[in-house]
C-alpha cells in the first residue's frame, strides 16, 4: 500500500491553498482557489460561504492529482483575529470581520481594562483588530441577542463543512478573542465585565486534537477519503513556522508576505509592556511561541511600485549604497500593531510622508526595503526586551524570500544565521501538523517534512555599515511618540 500523504489548507488574505506532501515532505499535489474580499476605510471582510466553497473547489483539484494515494490526515489554518457569528448549526450569520479589521477600536481600551490583570499575566495588550472588540461591536449593535448566536474562527468554517457538523476551536485562532491559554478556559469574571454570555463562545481544544473525520458529503465535495481525520489547526502564522521548522527555543521564522510576522520558541512566556508581542502555545511540550504581526512588508512595494518590473528594480538596488539611502518606515496603510502599538502611526520616506512618486526610483526601492529590513530588527529587539530567546537561525518565508539580494540585506541587518527553506508556504506548516498529530511527534514530523534549501551567513562589516541607520529610524519612531520608554537593549 502506498504511504499517506498529509494535507495542508492555508486560508490566506487573498487565496486559499491545499497542499499534499509525502512522508519525506515532497509535494504530491497542490491546488489554489482566489478569495476576495470588501474594504472601506477601517472596515475589511470576506464573505464566509465563499471559505468553504473555494477551499471545497481547490481539495477536489487536489484529490484528482493524488492518484489514489490515502490521505493521513489534513489541517486548517487560517488569518489571526478573523471572526464571524454563526448560527448554532454553524451556518453564518454575519460576514468575516478580517485580521485588520478595526471598525471595533474604540472598543479595545474596555476589553483591556475588563481583563487587564489576565492579558498581563498572558504577556500582552487588546488590539483594536484582536476579536474580542469586535464582539463588542457585535454586542453593541445588538446582534449578540439574537437567537442561537456562536462566535466562530475563519478556520472553524472550513473544519465544520468537513465534518459535517460545529466544531470545536483551537487555541491558537481563540487567543485573540480573549481565550486564557494559561488556564485553558474562558475567562468568565471578564466576560461578565464585558457583558458577554459565555454561551456564545466555541468550546476550545488545542492544536494537534481529532476534530472529527470527513464525512460523506464533504467526501463527495472534494474528493477526500470518507473518515480522514480532521486536525485542529493554528494561525497561519504559527502554520508558517510550523512550515519552516523553527520549533526549538530560540529558533525563529520571519514570514514577509503582505505584512511581516515574527513567530518564533521560547522556554519561557515573554511578557511586553506594550502589548505589541503576543505569545501562542506550542502544539508539543511546555513551550510558548511569541511574535507579532506586523502592517509593514511586502506590500509597501506592491503598493507604492505599482506595475513595476520588480526584478529589474532589485537589480538597480543592487548597486545602491544602501547605507546612504534616506530613512523609510514603509507604512502604506494608518495604524502600526508591532513591533509597537501605535494607531496614530504614518509611514514616511526621509524628512517627508511616504512618497516615492518623484524620487530616484532604485534609490528609494532599496529604501523602501531597508526600512523593512529595519523593523525587523527592531522587532527581534523588542522581542529580545521582553524575554524570549532571539538567539537564532532565524527562516525566511513568505513571497519576498524569492528575492536573493533583499534575503541578503535583511540577513546582514539582523547580524543572524538565515535558513530558507525548500517549500515555506503555511500549508505545509498544516501538513507538519496533521502528520504529527497522527504519529504522536510533531517536532519529529517537521524535522522529516521540512528541507532547507540553503543558508545565509551575516557579513558583519555590512551590519556595522547599516546600523546607524537603523538607529536614525529608531530615534525618528521616538520622537513621533511611538516608540516612547522603549530603548534597544
């Protein structure tokens, strides 16, 4: 009989990807379906039915290309905050509110103040995109009063379409909306604060648990064997990593797709006064896996070079003198939510706002991409501040890791060993994860599942050449008030 292959879902900002690799991590089968979605102003949301109808459409792609094969198990991951209200069927009741959907921000400081002694002892603050303001908003506009009204996670929508029935959460999706990942419940005393029935809210599980098995219609839909176990999955975030095979303390991934998003392992639950690190629970042992999520990366470029011929602006970067470039914090958007906390915040290119429309273009493209290169190493050093272990090799992943000359700027900025991996998509993070859930061993599944392509080493000449400049962006971040009592230590 064949060996089984491992499947991996990814429900990304704009696509949602499946993805099938063998015991050995080679890919067997993938497949991709667009998502869209509606923005207007603070407001971001997806259309829930179309989840599952895309996810349905690319596993039965997948399942044609298995030739056979049989499935071990699969899992979902999915964007972190991403809520919606269901039925008690599960059937939606509203849209998804995204990630970075911050409609519900003036109602951060009451879920804060509700449950500060809890998110201190969890090491971190409410966000304006976090899901429990926007229960809040829910609440304040009257639909939590409605009959048989659940909260759900984007991911639950896909599992409960597999399983046939609601499913539980995991952990990893419900820290945003209040779960207390220390005393593995929901927090009641805040909840009654908050005025929030505690009916409303999914039971939650931990990463790596039986969610149930594809029954016969989800079979029919996509082409999966009736019985494959569905696993309860994690952020795409943590899927990342998770696909980068960073799970020893230390060890981080640096996903730079749209945004930039640290995640990485520690011994020890960090704790940041600020409340921009965030801390998930590892799916193995007693470890915590802090980071954050950036609004600046890849996406600056996308936006501000719009139809560029980005390999040949590279190209002309290449013969910058990067270190003489002006400052850039490249924020296209309002609002930063880490490496620090700051919804005032505005992106700005030298002495100016972020405008590169009448400057030297391959000057301020390597601007563009040293400011990136400079948060996150102010990210790392706000990680370091609050207590994780930031002593590497750290992986990188995400769309813009298939830039070489950007890998390298970013490897020499950080002064740290970089590892990029042969196939770093979240997806096989997912895949990692049903594998191990299924053989008892998830570090031991990343370590067959992932390969890495090659290593970087750090020029140390170059960091010492790049650092003032770095502490130029720092000092320009505390005088607008947003780095305030913050000092890289």
């Amino acid at each position: 009989m064949a060996e089984p292959v491992w499947i991996g879902v990814d429900l990304g900002t704009q696509s949602v990807r499946a993805l099938a690799v063998d015991d050995e991590g080679r890919t067997v089968a993938a497949a991709a379906r667009p998502l869209r979605g509606r923005r207007d102003g603070a407001r971001h949301e997806q259309d829930p039915a179309s989840w599952w109808e895309r996810t349905a459409e690319a596993l039965a792609e997948l399942s044609g290309s298995l030739g056979g094969r049989p499935v071990g198990a699969l899992a979902v991951c999915a964007t972190s905050g991403t809520v919606l209200l269901t039925g008690p069927a599960g059937v939606p009741r509203t849209p998804g509110l995204m990630y970075d959907d911050s409609r519900a921000g003036a109602l951060a400081a009451e879920a804060q103040e509700a449950g500060a002694g809890l998110w201190q002892h969890l090491g971190y603050r409410m966000q304006p995109a976090w899901a429990l303001p926007k229960l809040l908003w829910w609440r304040d506009a009257g639909l939590l009063a409605d009959s048989g009204v659940r909260l759900a996670h984007q991911p639950d929508v896909v599992a409960a379409a597999l399983v046939g029935h609601p499913v539980a959460a995991d952990s990893s999706h419900a820290l945003k909306s209040g779960y207390d990942l220390l005393g593995e419940r929901w927090p009641a005393e805040v909840l009654a604060r908050l005025r929030i029935d505690p009916g409303l809210l999914p039971e939650v599980v931990r990463p790596g648990a039986v969610l149930g098995e594809v029954c016969r219609a989800a079979a029919a839909r996509t082409g999966l064997p009736y019985g494959t176990p569905v696993i309860a999955g994690m952020t795409d975030g943590c899927a990342a990593q998770l696909g980068a095979g960073a799970l020893e303390a230390g060890e981080w991934n640096a996903v730079l797709g749209t945004t930039l998003t640290l995640k990485g392992v520690s011994t020890v639950l960090p704790r940041d006064p600020a409340g921009a690190v965030y801390s998930h629970r590892a799916p193995y042992g007693e470890l915590w896996l802090p980071g954050g999520a950036s609004s600046t990366g890849a996406g600056a470029v996308r936006e501000l070079f719009p139809g560029a011929d980005l390999a040949a602006l590279t190209r002309a970067a290449a013969k910058v003198n990067v270190a003489g470039v002006p400052v850039c914090y490249p924020l296209v958007g309002h609002g930063e939510r880490f490496p620090f906390v700051a919804s005032g915040a505005r992106g700005f290119l030298g002495d100016g706002p972020l405008d590169v429309s009448t400057g030297d273009r391959a000057r301020d493209f390597a601007a563009v991409c040293l400011g990136v290169a400079h948060i996150e190493r102010l990210a790392f050093g706000v990680l370091a501040a609050s207590g994780a272990d930031v002593g590497g090799p750290v992986t990188f992943t995400g769309g813009a890791a298939r830039n070489p000359w950007w890998n390298q700027l970013r490897c020499d900025m950080l002064g740290m060993r970089v590892r990029l991996p042969a196939n770093p998509e979240p997806a096989l993070g997912m895949a990692v994860l049903a594998a191990g859930a299924v053989t008892g061993d998830i570090p031991a599944a990343a370590r067959r599942l992932v390969r890495v392509l090659r290593t970087l080493e750090p020029d140390p000449d170059r960091n010492a050449r790049l650092t003032p400049g770095y502490e130029v962006l720092v000092a320009a971040l505390t005088e607008r008030g947003w780095l305030a009592g913050w000092t890289d230590r």
